[in-house]
C-alpha cells in the first residue's frame, strides 16, 4: 500500500513483521552487551552492532530505548560487547529472556570476569571489546551508543555465532 506524503512522493507502508522479515535476510554476528550498572552488572543479548571508525577506535550498539540495558549503559558511561562464540547459543538465549535474573545475582551462573571498564567479560566468547562510551542519539524505538574501545581480544580459533533468518547459525 502506497500513501502520499506532504511533499507529494509516494511512501509504502508496511507492517514491523515484514520489516523484520526483510532485515532477516541480513545475517549478523550475535553479541551480548555488558555494563557495570550502579546497583549490578548488566547484560543483553544484541546483534545490532557495528564498527564505526579506526581512528579512533569506534563501535555502536543499539538497545532499546526504554530498556534496563539503556539506562545502565546511560549511567555507567561504559559497555562492552561480547561476541558470541558458535557454542554459546544458550547464552544468547539467556540475556534474551526478559525473565532472566537481574540486579546483584545477574551473572552469579554466569562464567565472566570484570573488564577495567567496570564491564563483565563473559568466558568463552569469540572475542571481545572494552568501551567507553562517547555519545548517544535517540533513534525510534532506540539508543545508538557510540563507544571508543580501550581494550579488546579476539580468539582466533573460535567460530563466531551467527543469526539469519530467524535461526541461530554456525560457520561452517
């Protein structure tokens, strides 16, 4: 269905499913995003992520705006985006889950260690990076946090793992 806009150019509109059905036709890499929050150290599952600059060292990440993720990344001026290996499926799930455990006892199951960032590392991960963040933009339904990277590590003999059309992937 096409609609006129105030400028007389032809917009379609279409419903979030089939938008979402289209992005799924992108594959992505599947983080999980991390801040030491000020009551406990905080994590979700994101696969909006990108790099951003070499010089400096810029990533971005987007949660949503009215989220828990978003207030403590607002917060604590810091992130760090844990790139999932191809074996942690189950943790993907688990920073997913909107019923996951949150506050003190968020990764007390959770094999990690605290980054200098204040940041949990989660073990096993396919490499990972250290953030401060630099700026935020409001974008719809939400933030785009723009951080500098002050450390890093990558395992270059795990397999990342991967999301396409609506399944969890592995590289082959």
């Amino acid at each position: 269905m096409r609609q006129e806009t105030p400028h007389g150019q032809q917009e379609r509109l279409f419903e979030a499913r089939d938008f979402r059905a289209a992005l799924s036709a992108f594959a992505t890499g599947v983080t999980v995003i991390t801040t030491g929050g000020t009551d406990a150290c905080f994590g979700v599952t994101a696969n909006a992520f990108s790099s951003v600059s070499l010089k400096p060292p810029l990533v971005l990440v987007c949660i949503k705006a009215e989220s828990g993720g978003s207030r403590e990344i607002g917060r604590s001026a810091n992130f760090a985006v844990n790139i999932l290996s191809g074996d942690q499926e189950t943790l993907s799930r688990h920073f997913a889950c909107p019923d996951r455990p949150r506050g003190p006892g968020a990764f007390r199951s959770i094999p990690h260690w605290i980054a200098a960032s204040g940041s949990p590392i989660l073990e096993g991960v396919a490499a990972y990076l250290d953030c401060r963040l630099v700026t935020n933009h409001r974008a719809g339904d939400h933030v785009i946090f723009i951080g500098e990277t002050t450390d890093f590590a990558v395992d270059p003999r795990v397999s990342p793992l991967l999301f396409h059309g609506g399944r969890y992937r592995r590289v082959a």
